[in-house]
C-alpha cells in the first residue's frame, strides 16, 4: 500500500471563524499520528473525523502526518510537532502506546493518547473500547438472521474482544448455530482475508462479521456479489446496501476523540488505560436492514438498554 506523509495545519477560519480566541483550557494546538491513511473510509478516516471534532468544538489548531508505522518515524513527527506547540497528540492505533511510553519523558508537556494500548506514564492515557459487548449483540443479529445455521468471523486477530463477544452472542440466540472463526494476521491483508471469506462461504456460512477495518470493505463488496449477510464493523456501513448489511458494530471514535480533547482541557483526562462502552454513548449499533424483523429489534434494543444501565448481558 502506498504510504503518504503529510503534515497539514487545519485552519481555524475554516470552522471557527475569524478573530476568535484560543479556548481558555489546558489544550493549545493537537497532533494526530495515523499508521496508514485517513482515506481508508473506516478507522483512518474516523480519527481524522475526529481531529475535526476536536478543531471545531475547542477552536484550536490541529495536525496530523500519515503512514507513521515505525518507532522512528513517530519520533520524528512528535519532535515536529512539539516545536509547532502541540501539547495534545493522538496516536490512532494499539501500536502507539509503547512508543508514547518511551516517548513521555522527553517531552513532560505533551500529553500523549493512544487506542486499545497500555499507557505506562503520568502523561500517557490509552482509551479502550470495551469491544465484547459490541460483539456480542452483532453476534445476535447474524444469529437470528441466519438460514443455513452457520456464520462465520474473519478477524485481524485472536486478542480482538468482540470476537469471543460475538460467539457468545450468536450461541445465546441460537444454541445450535454454528460459528466459526479465521484470523487473517492483519488489518490490512485484503488478499488473506478474501481468499478466507470464498472458504467460508463455500461451507455454507451465510452471515458473516468482518472484524478488521482495512479490510472490510473488500469483504462486504463480496458478500454482496453472493447474496450474503454481513454485520458491519467499526462504521455505520448500512450505505454497502440494506439488503447485504444487517446492521453493524460501530465504535464512534470521532466522538471519543471529542470526549477525551475536552476531559484534557477541563484538567480531568485521567493517565493510564480508561474504558468505554455502550453507556459512555460510543459504541452503538449501527442502522439496521429492513430484512431483520420489528420483533426481534424490540428485543434487542431492551437489551442493549439493560445493559447501559446494569452492565450485564442478557446471558447474565
């Protein structure tokens, strides 16, 4: 995949207007770091969404560089961005705790926010989605909606939470359904993970949960061609077509980007691994197919709202 490298000032005249001030908070100009690109109309393109947020609702000045997937290059950009006056820098990807990690010592006046990550230090945070419940209620829907009895999964990788949620959900709608499960050994590998999902419909599966966001798209455009189901994942992807999405599992991380910009210019970003959920409003399912009956959709938003008032699913 080509890789572009970027630095962009965002302007303020392009959303707040002229002649406004600085927002009297802890925030004073924010950077953000994307592994690959913010063109990829799921994750890359949802931190950038974000970054936008953040410009707009704080009326600061925001940054952000593409294709920054090795330790150096992170060092690189953060060094850049730290003579710009960025003291607010996102790194969107698990892969950017570690570096921030090593990073915060040398630079004590940024606060450094990374994704589904471990952050170790004072001016470290890591905001995790706390993916199983997603998964589980997803797992739900392509249960119900199956005709052959079997679905199936094609994820990036075994630690992925919404995996295990998403088994269990489908087994608490159907005892006897059956699941399973490939891993294609990263978010990228369309090649992998199409050749997986021709292998998964040939054996019947007929639902499918396509968990890796940078290949997804190419998985839903197949299913299509089929005559399949897919829950969408990460993004609302209802717009691939009502009759092949059911629905999806979206993480809404533009607006997580918003929540946690704010937390740090109020004083009360909290360091260390924070967690969010349905109750946190940033996890949702997405718009549902006209295919998945009133009845069940009834049922099933009594138990998402169960469990952002009791933290307990249905199987509990």
């Amino acid at each position: 995949m080509l890789k572009r490298f970027g630095l962009i000032l965002i302007s303020l005249f392009l959303f707040g207007g002229c002649g406004q001030p600085l927002s009297p908070g802890k925030v004073e100009k924010v950077g953000l770091l994307v592994p690959e690109t913010i063109y990829d109309q799921v994750w890359g393109t949802k931190g950038y969404r974000g970054l936008l947020q953040i410009q707009s609702s704080l009326n600061v000045d925001v940054f952000f560089k593409e294709g920054m997937n090795t330790e150096t290059l992170v060092e690189q950009a953060v060094e850049e961005f730290d003579r710009k006056g960025v003291n607010l820098v996102y790194g969107h990807g698990n892969e950017y705790a570690a570096f921030f990690n090593k990073l915060s010592e040398e630079y004590p006046d940024i606060h450094f926010i990374s994704f589904n990550g471990d952050a170790t230090e004072k001016n470290t945070t890591s905001l995790n989605f706390n993916a199983y419940a997603m998964g589980f209620f997803g797992g739900m829907v392509a249960s119900h909606m199956s005709k052959s009895g079997k679905i199936g999964v094609l994820a990036a990788f075994e630690w992925q939470p919404e995996v295990e949620g998403f088994y269990e959900g489908a087994v608490y709608e159907n005892k006897d359904i059956e699941v399973e499960i490939r891993y294609v050994g990263h978010w990228d590998d369309d090649e992998k993970a199409l050749e997986a999902l021709d292998q998964m419909l040939a054996e019947g599966n007929d639902v499918i949960y396509p968990a890796g966001d940078g290949f997804n798209v190419p998985v839903i455009e197949r299913v299509k061609e089929k005559g399949k189901y897919v829950i969408g994942y990460i993004s609302d992807q209802s717009d691939f077509g009502e009759s092949t999405v059911l629905t999806s599992t979206v993480q809404h991380v533009d607006d997580l980007y918003e929540l946690s910009a704010r937390r740090f210019n109020k004083g009360k970003l909290e360091s260390g691994n924070l967690f969010f959920d349905f109750k946190d409003d940033v996890i949702s399912l997405g718009a549902f197919s006209p295919k998945v009956d009133d009845e069940f959709r009834q049922r099933l938003a009594e138990s998402i709202q169960s469990y952002k008032e009791t933290g307990k699913l249905p199987k509990q």
